[in-house]
C-alpha cells in the first residue's frame, strides 16, 4: 500500500480521483475510476496516461488481479511509444519491477528497479519511487544494509528536489515498515529480534501515522505495523501453545492484528491480506501465541502442498515448523523446518544473482570497504583518502587538489600515504579507478564500451588505461569486457580494499580473499552478506540458471 500510494503522487490533477482513491485504500474505486478513462485516453498526452496506467497496475496486483494486470502493462507499450526511447526503458522497467516484486521475485524486481534507480538522467520522482521498490526487493533478499543505504539515496534526491509534501513522510513510513518486517523474520536469531521492540520505533509509527492522515490507506498500514510491534511476553496460555493473548498492550496488538487483516479482506485486496495474515502469524509466533497464530494464518495455514508453491512458502514453512513444535509434534517441525532452511538457501543461491550491479550502491559501499585503510592514515590524512574516494570519477583529481583540500604541501601528503600505505596518493588513484574499471566491464559484461565505462571513473585517456590496466592486471580492458558476465565475480566494492592492501603487488590476491569471505554465507533471511553475490561454494553460472525443487536443493 506504501509504494501504491507512493506511486500516486505522479499522477496530476486530471486524475486526482483516482489519487484520492488510492489515499483512503479504496483501491478497487480506484480502478473503476482509472481503468474506463485509460480506454478512453487514446491519443492524449502519453506522459499522464503512462503515469495512469503504471499506478492503475500495481492497484491491479494489489487486487489479486494478475491476468489484468500483465495484460495492462503490455498495453502501456504502446502507450510509451510516443515517447522518447530512454523514458520508455525507464517506463517499462518499473511495470516489470512491480511485477516481479508482486511475485516474489526480489531478485528479478531490483534488477529491473536498478535500471531507473542507476540513471543519473531519469526524472527525479520516478527514481525516488524505483529505488523505494529497490529497497523492498533488497529487504525480501535479507540485505539489510543495502536496503536501507538504497531507500536513504532515495530520501537524498527528494531532498534534493521540489518534492510533493507527502513523499518525504511516505519514505520514512517506508523506512519503518522494512525495520518492523526485517525483525519479524529474524527466524530465532534472537540478535535481530530486539530493534522493533524498541519504544522509539513505535513512537515513530506513531508519528508517522499523524504526518499521514491525510492517507487512510496509509495510516491503515502503519497502525498494523504498530500492532506487529507491540511484543510482549507470552502469557503461561501462550507458552503453553494455547494462544493466550495477555493483558493490556498485548490484547491490543492482537486486536489491531486481526484488524488490520479484515481491512485488506474487507477492500478486496487478497495479496495484502496474504501478506498481512503471514507477518500477523510471525509476530504472534515470536509472542509464544501458538493458537492464535494458527487462526489468523486461516486457509493458508491448512493446505502443506499450497503452501510450497504459495509466494510466501519461506514463511508458511517456517509457521508450520514452530505450530508443530508448539503442539508437541517434533518430527513434522523438523520436517517444516528443512523445508524453510531449503527454500531460504534456495533464495540466496538463486535471487542474490540477480543482485543489479549499481554505481551508486558500489560508492556506498566502497567507502564501508575503505574505512581500515583510512584508519591506517593520521587522522588529518583520514579526509585526504575520503576525498579521493568520493570524487574518484573526477578526471581533475589530483595531488595537488587533495594535498589543498586538506590544507597540507604535496610532499607532506605524498609522505603520509607512502609511510602508512605503501602507496603514493596518485597509485592509489590508479589502483582504485583501474579496480573499479575491471569489475564494471566485468558485471556490465559488453552492455557499454570500454572508454564509456573508464570515462565513469575519470579516465578519459585511451592510452593511459591500456597501459595502466594491463600493468595490474596483465590483460587489455577490451579483453576483460568480452568475457561473459559470470554471477561469482566480487563487486567493485570489495577489490577496493584490496587494491590498496595489496599496494604494489596487485589486487589478485585480495580478490581471492575477498571471495573467500563471500563463501561464508549461512541460511536464512537475517544474513547481511558484504558481497552481493558468490554465495557458496561450486555454484556455478549454469547452476544458478536451474529451478530447485523443495527436496532438490
């Protein structure tokens, strides 16, 4: 419902009816409203009637009507053919985006997210909303820090810009939705349990929830999250399995529970229902709840083989695996159990490979990598080793400008970054620029020419790069860009640490180590892998094409 009514803000005044319909939750108004004007638009202005139609979409899979939908989105091409090409990829991507989203495809929804959220030239609000869908898929994959570094990007550039009132109070609801649904699935890793429990988090729903009155739909939402977030101790009945709901602030978190899931039911929308069936039944779990969670799970709760199919098996799994330890039934727990550890594992193999390579999380990235290189340096040279991270594109950069903007002589910095680095600021330049070089022609796999893709990171000179890239790394770019683009290749962020600790011997041995760590990648939605890919051992590019059954993995 967030990112539906985040969506909503594009559309202008022409459609303010189906905007407002979409603020109080009455999606299928909404449709009735939108899906009749869209017929009828046919030849008006192709920018309003792709915004109509994009939101008009997601009200379509908010609605359990994914036939419609799909046959929407491919009459939105011919919409969007009016349009410039960049803004009908741009288009495109987003109807895809939601889809995959919808499906539970998180891997395939950030990969086509990223193509709007990476273009620096796309319009500003359909960026914001990109990198807010981003965010959730990121969220669904368990890379928690990615998805809240990507959803503050977003923030970024609504600050940034003349933003409608409501967006910047709809990302922060957005921010505490996805701190509220990672601890839900924190699966008995008690460590990942303890941020909702906080007060300050129930506070801010709180007042996220006045900032969006104006949005009932919204406010809907947030106080549901309130309800998944008001934990407290199981009552002996709740211990017991018997479901006990406690006193006080527990009585009223089930009551907003089962609130919350009759105002999806009540509205037709059974893919939020679903959804919000599923997190009421993890909070209720975690509270010890064991029959109260069994009633609120309803139908979903019932069908075993449904379940392995259904869009939400990871959690129905694990669900069923905690009722049946709660019941005294332990071979089926275990049972469920290995179902939910196969599925999660399947999840990480197969959908963290479709993790977008993305400029703009590799810089956010590059400088977490950088900080015990930067920690190595005098604190006053600490910001010379920032600067150049973050201005590493830049073809001006140089030691004179560094050695200014930390008010030092050249030799002075010069003799700081040798003594403490083993390396000159202009090697250390070199090695990053032609690091991230190679793991952008690497992950872009010949998507862009080899100059486009140097010029990214400030190299501007053909014979210059040939002659520093095949210094260290003993082949031409050209080569590097003609190999096929392979899932287990370390992203930009992790051979930038390596370049500097290998000073002059190279970045080879780094990268292996930085792989090696990838390879300690566990089970389930909590792990927060530094790497965005190569998460095991021996799965390879043609294995990670393959479709696991449950008992296959």
């Amino acid at each position: 419902m967030l990112l539906l009514t985040l969506g909503s803000l594009r559309l202008d005044q022409q459609d303010g009816d189906v905007a407002a319909a979409v603020a109080r939750g009455d999606v299928q108004e909404a449709l009735r409203l939108g899906l009749g004007r869209l017929d009828r638009g046919a030849g008006g202005d192709p920018e309003r009637l792709a915004a109509l139609g994009q939101v008009l979409g997601q009200a379509l899979l908010a609605a359990g009507r994914d036939e419609q939908a799909e046959e929407l989105f491919q009459k939105q091409l011919k919409m969007y053919e009016g349009l410039p090409r960049a803004q009908v990829r741009w288009l495109s991507s987003m109807d895809r985006g939601f889809m995959f989203l919808h499906l539970n495809k998180p891997g395939r929804a950030a990969e086509t997210f990223n193509v709007v959220a990476d273009a620096d030239d796309a319009p500003p609000v359909l960026r914001v909303e990109a990198l807010a869908g981003m965010a959730q898929a990121m969220q669904s994959m368990g890379e928690h820090r990615r998805a809240a570094r990507t959803l503050a990007f977003a923030v970024a550039i609504a600050e940034a810009m003349e933003a409608p009132s409501l967006m910047m109070p709809l990302l922060t609801a957005i921010e505490l939705e996805l701190q509220v649904c990672r601890a839900l699935r924190h699966y008995d890793d008690l460590a990942g349990a303890e941020l909702p429990r906080d007060r300050d988090v129930r506070a801010s729903l709180r007042s996220s929830a006045l900032a969006l009155a104006a949005l009932p739909g919204v406010v809907a939402r947030i106080e549901f999250l309130i309800a998944l977030a008001a934990h407290e101790p199981a009552t002996i009945g709740g211990q017991n399995g018997h479901g006990g709901q406690g006193n006080g602030q527990g009585a009223e978190g089930v009551d907003g529970l089962f609130d919350g899931v009759r105002w999806y039911r009540d509205r037709r929308l059974a893919p939020m229902e679903e959804r919000a069936r599923v997190e009421a039944a993890l909070a209720l779990l975690d509270r010890g709840q064991a029959r109260t969670a069994y009633d609120i799970l309803g139908p979903l709760a019932i069908d075993d083989a449904r379940q392995l199919h259904h869009r939400h098996a990871i959690e129905l799994r694990y669900c069923a695996s905690k009722l049946h330890a709660m019941n005294g039934r332990h071979s089926d727990a275990l049972r469920c159990y290995r179902q939910h550890a196969q599925l999660s594992l399947a999840r990480l193999r197969f959908e963290l490979t479709r993790v977008p390579y993305s400029r703009f999380l590799e810089q956010q990235e590059r400088a977490e990598q950088a900080d015990a290189d930067q920690l190595r340096l005098p604190p006053r040279y600490r910001r010379a080793y920032q600067y150049i991270l973050d201005h590493l594109h830049d073809r001006a950069l140089s030691v004179r400008r560094i050695a200014a903007e930390i008010d030092v002589t050249e030799r002075a910095l010069q003799m700081a970054f040798r003594a403490n680095l083993g390396l000159t600021p202009a090697e250390v330049i070199r090695k990053l620029r032609m690091a991230c070089i190679r793991t952008e022609l690497q992950q872009m796999a010949g998507r862009d020419s080899v100059l486009a893709v140097a010029a990214r990171w400030g190299m501007a000179n053909r014979s210059t790069l040939a002659h520093n890239y095949r210094q260290q790394f003993g082949e031409t770019p050209s080569a590097t860009a003609s190999l096929p683009s392979f899932a287990e290749l370390p992203s930009i962020a992790a051979t930038v640490a390596a370049a500097v600790a290998g000073g002059g011997t190279g970045i080879g041995t780094g990268m292996g180590s930085a792989m090696g760590s990838a390879m300690g990648v566990g089970m389930g939605t909590a792990i927060e892998p530094v790497l965005p890919i190569s998460l095991a051992a021996g799965v390879g590019a043609e294995t990670s094409r393959r479709e696991f059954s449950v008992d296959g993995v």
